[in-house]
C-alpha cells in the first residue's frame, strides 16, 4: 500500500441480517475491485486495488471501551464505510467506531453506505454533524453543531437481489 495503513477500509455496521448481509458484500466488492485507469492517471491514487479491509465479524462484549484491536484497526485504516440503517442508530459500538475514527482522521474519508431507511432515520449523528468553534457574546469559546454533507452511496432496495444489484457499479 505504501500508505502507512494497515488497511485501506474499516467497515462499521450493525450485526443485524441485513446490515450483515451488506457489509459482508461490500467486503467481498473492495477486496475483488480494480480501480479504473482513469482514476489512476489523474494522479490521486497510485493504488490498483483495494486491498485489505477490516470488518470486525463478531459482537463486541458489553463494556463501556473499544477493545484494543478494534481501536487499533480504526487507526491503521485510512478510511471508515458505515453501514447505515435505523438499527445502526442504536448501537454505542458504532457510535464509538465513529468517534473514534473522526478523533484519529478527522471526517473527510468517512463514507456512509444507505442500506435502510431514509438518510434522516439512518445516518447517525456524528455523520450527519460536526462540530464548529465559535465565539460566545460574553467571549468565551463554545461549540455548536452544524449539518455536514457526508459523502454517501444509496444501495437500498426491496429485496436482497435489488440491494446487490444496487451494489454493481
């Protein structure tokens, strides 16, 4: 890779079927994807392939902290794909995965892939915020948030065939 990561993609999701179904998917997609000559002529990447991606397969215990290797694969990934449902809403691993990521790499290599649900009831909210400084009336420093735009692929459909045919680009 020559990057410095271990690997190019951590996939954060819910261990819910569908959620799973996607996220497992996507990994098979980017391990087998050949980036485009194009893409590669204008210079952004020098990389053919993706070629290592993390996506935890088991559910994390029930303690309030990442265990150390997931904490570990978010700092030697270069991007985060969340996949987003109404259930990812619900879980603080997730929410935890994002945080995390944003604190290591900032928000611009956050991807949201819309497995479910309409974007307002399935991005959470640290994609869909961030953050701003700003200056209260009395002059102390406060922080308010304000809408982000994150970058994110639409793959929902009816059944699991229209969610893989939405998945083929």
């Amino acid at each position: 890779m020559g990057n410095g990561y271990k690997y190019d993609a951590f996939i954060s999701y819910r261990h819910a079927e569908l959620d799973k179904f996607v996220a497992e998917t996507l990994h098979r997609k980017l391990e087998s994807y050949k980036i485009s000559k194009k893409v590669l002529s204008n210079g952004r990447t020098s990389r053919s392939k993706i070629e290592r991606v993390f996506r935890d397969k088991d559910e994390l215990p029930i303690t309030n902290n990442l265990e150390d290797p997931i904490i570990k694969a978010l700092s030697e990934s270069e991007y985060l794909i969340v996949i987003c449902t109404p259930r990812l809403k619900e879980s603080i691993w997730c929410k935890k995965e994002i945080e995390t990521f944003i604190q290591m790499h900032g928000r611009d290599k956050i991807f949201a892939v819309l497995a479910e649900g309409e974007p307002h009831e399935s991005f959470p909210e640290e994609i869909l915020y961030r953050e701003e400084k700003v200056i209260q009336p009395d002059g102390t420093e406060g922080t308010r948030l304000v809408p982000a735009e994150p970058l994110a692929a639409d793959v929902r459909g009816k059944t699991k065939k229209e969610i893989l045919k939405a998945m083929d680009v």
